[in-house]
C-alpha cells in the first residue's frame, strides 16, 4: 500500500490533503494517511502506524514505523522513478496523456497502473486491468 501513496498525492490530488483513506477491491479501509509536518504518516485499518514518507528536495523518501528508510522517490521529466533503500531503482510511474498514471517496473514493463474518476476517487489496477485498491 505504501508504494503507491506518493504517487497519488503528487500526481492525482492538485489541493491540499489532509487525510486519505485507502480500500481493498471490495471497498473495505484497508488504511488510512496523515499529513505531518514533513509529509505524511501511514496507519493499517486499525489506527497503528505503519511507517511514513518526508519530503525532500527532489521527492520524497519513505520510512517504516521504526523510521528506518526503506525507499525514495524521485522526480523526473515524465513522473517519478521509485528506489529500494540501497538506492537501487525498482520502477517508475509515468503519467499519459489520458491523465493515466503507469507503473513500470526496473525493467520498464507495465505493472500497473492508476485512474482518476470524476468524483476524486483513484483506482488502482493490476498490470491486466482488474481494480485492486483505491484511494480518497
């Protein structure tokens, strides 16, 4: 769940965030993030914290609830490239002119990929189009 947050905020949410929930495919909470000071706090659907993204200056890296790092994200041309906590590259996210976001893999093939509707909900799929999460 964690991966795919970022992305959404940088992406899909052009207003400020102050909360997010996150559903399985059946549309139970599976999660829910926080806005800190230096980014955002994640929970599972029973309130404990899960880890955390901050900001730096050129994206953000993520850490888990004992604040170990455990990745980043970073800008570029076309979206974001994410990186293991070795700083290895793992995937990237690149936003098509359809307003669809694709997730690829460190070897550049499709994984996935993210949809906006009208109502602000963003939907998660697999790499063979079935939803898997969402997001508001």
């Amino acid at each position: 769940m964690k991966k795919f947050f970022i992305l959404l905020l940088i992406l899909f949410l052009n207003s400020p965030v102050y909360a997010i929930n996150s559903y399985n495919q059946y549309g139970q909470k599976i999660g829910s993030y926080k806005e800190t000071y230096s980014g955002y706090d994640s929970y599972d659907k029973y309130g404990s914290k899960t880890g955390s993204f901050k900001q730096t200056y050129d994206g953000y890296n993520s850490y888990d609830k004992y604040g170990q790092k455990t990745g980043s994200y970073k800008k570029t041309v076309s979206g974001y490239d994410s990186y293991d906590k070795y700083g290895q590259k793992t995937g990237s996210y690149k936003t098509n002119t359809n307003g669809e976001t694709i997730k690829y893999n460190k070897y550049g093939q499709k994984v996935g990929s993210f949809k906006k509707d009208s109502s602000g909900l963003v939907s998660e799929y697999d790499k063979y189009g079935r939803k898997i999460r969402s997001y508001k």
